[in-house]
C-alpha cells in the first residue's frame, strides 16, 4: 500500500439537518497522494476531524495487521515486529483518549466509515482484553440504539470471548486445516443454533462465511498449497 500524503481540500457541503445517517450532510475530500493520484471521499460525521484521524489511523492498522506489502517486504522479521508493535501501541493510546471522551464511536459521531473504523482498531487490540471488553460493552448500547453495526459487535464479542478464555457464539474467529485448505471455527459454543444467532445479528449462515474465509486462505497461499498438491480447496455444503 502507498504512503499517502493527506491532503484536505473542501469541495462542497449539502445544506439541511437530519437526524437520519442516510440524510447527514456530507462534506467531500480530496486525499492526494505522494505520487499525485487523488481519490474523492465523503465523510457523513459530527466530527468530521475525528472522522478523517479515524480513516488515517485506520488505513496504518490495515497494513499492521497483515503481511509485508510494498516497501514493508524489506524489513527484517526484527524491523515488522517493530513497526507492528509501534503502530498498535501508538494508537492504543489514541484510542483510549478517544473511548474516554465518547464511549464507543458510533454513526451518529464519526458516520458509518468512522464507526467502522474505530471498531476495527479496537478489534486489533488484542494485547489488551480488557479494553476491548470495555468497548464492547458500550458498543452494545450503540447497537441497540441503532447508532453501531451489529455485525461488527458480533465480531467483537466473539473476539473478546476468546482472548478471556471463553467459547465464541457466532463462529466468527477462525483457524485453518493446512493439510486440506479449509477455515473452521475456533472453540465455538452451541454449534447446532450458531446460524440462528448469526441471523439475529446479520451475518450470513456460518458455512458460507467459513467457505468466503477458506477462499481467501486459499489465494494467499497458493504456492504452499500446490508445494503440497493441494489445487482446490475444501469448501462445506451450503443450501
């Protein structure tokens, strides 16, 4: 993924107040980058400056959080594990000045992206449990509200569970069989009702979750799976 050089240039506002996300007025950005391409975003947010500091943290983390890309594949194993370190524990503590002013961001704050976007981080946050069982639990309330995306609190919860040593209940958390190329479920309680919890929540049914996740392992490592003669990977029956 490139550096970006953010550059903030106010194009237009739509006038009126509603109190609706659909209806929120919209400010639109041009981000340009250091090479001189630029993209058009619209930010529907409050605060529209915690919007855009969310998005920026945000785009650090996405990189953080997977393997080397770009100019990060010249690192040394030491120097990723650095960076990695750095990012997380930087905005830990950005995000904890944040929680303490707002609770949980919400749409109603920083619009959906934003919303999106500090559950993200939190959700990264897994070298500290108990930050992300104390957002979740005001999560919920924004959930409730209609003000948070109850398919981004699942998997939180899910996460939480397990980084205190309980079952997940959605089957959101995943691992992988290697030797066959297939996601499954980490430590998941009451298997027999999971796509019913998924459905109150509005998540698609957990096989085809599991077989959109397997895929995915599968194109990352294409060249590990064909070393082993694996060509295709194995996917569960859906309806």
């Amino acid at each position: 993924m490139k550096a970006l050089r953010f550059l903030f240039i106010l194009l237009g506002l739509s006038m009126g107040s509603c109190q609706s996300q659909k209806d929120r007025p919209q400010k639109e950005y041009e981000l340009i980058s250091e090479d001189g391409e630029n993209r058009i975003e619209k930010f529907d947010s409050t605060d529209l400056d915690l919007a855009i500091e969310l998005k920026k943290m945000a785009e650090i983390d996405q990189i953080a959080a997977y393997i080397p890309q770009g100019k990060y594949k010249e690192l040394t194993s030491e120097q990723w594990i650095a960076f990695k370190d750095s990012v997380f524990s930087t905005h830990q503590v950005r995000l904890k000045e944040i929680f303490d002013k707002y609770g949980f961001v919400g749409f109603d704050l920083a619009g959906e992206e934003g919303s999106s976007n500090f559950w993200l981080m939190v959700q990264h946050s897994d070298h500290d449990p108990e930050f992300q069982k104390v957002v979740l639990e005001k999560m919920k309330i924004e959930v409730d509200k209609g003000n948070a995306d109850s398919r981004n609190y699942a998997l939180l919860f899910d996460r939480v569970q397990l980084n205190t040593g309980q079952a997940q209940i959605y089957g959101t958390q995943v691992d992988y069989n290697m030797e066959i190329c297939q996601a499954f479920p980490k430590n998941l309680a009451d298997s027999v009702n999971v796509n019913k919890r998924r459905k109150e929540m509005g998540l698609q049914p957990l096989e085809e979750y599991l077989n959109d996740m397997t895929l995915m392992n599968f194109e990352m490592n294409k060249e590990f799976y064909a070393k082993k003669g694996i060509m295709a990977p194995k996917l569960y029956k859906t309806n």
